[in-house]
C-alpha cells in the first residue's frame, strides 16, 4: 500500500478546480473563474502593502479574486 503518496505537500487544499496557481491567500478562487471578480484587499485596502512589508493576503497586489453574489 506504499504507492506513491503526495506526501505533506500536496493535497492540503485541493478547492474548486484543484489549481491555485497564480492564486493569493486571500483569493476565493483563480483569475478567470466564472462568477468571481477582483475586489479591494480588505486586509491592506488596496494598497498591497501592510506592516512596512508586502501584504500576505493579496501577495501585494492590493485585490483579491472574491465569488460574486449567488445568494439571493
Ligand atoms: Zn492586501
């Protein structure tokens, strides 16, 4: 039963379409998906920098890719 196991690296978060590639921790999802939009970092508010340093949550880009809507 030893075959080859992705080990502790991979299969952590395996979301939506199984790629976060390109994607940032505060990211719902990669550019491009349907029903998602950029929006304002809400950690730094858009300007991509927190704590005299990049913000971890956008990866310095000051937006986040979020799901749009669907409820309601
Ligand atoms: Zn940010």
């Amino acid at each position: 039963m030893n075959d080859h196991t992705p080990g502790h690296e991979l299969g952590i978060v395996r979301g939506l379409h199984g790629a976060r590639e390109g994607m940032n921790p505060g990211d719902e999802a990669p550019p491009g998906t349907p029903d998602t939009g950029e929006n304002i970092c809400p950690d730094c508010g858009g300007t991509g920098r927190r704590a005299g340093g990049e913000c971890p949550t956008c990866g310095g880009t000051g937006k986040i890719i979020e799901a749009i809507g669907g409820a309601g």
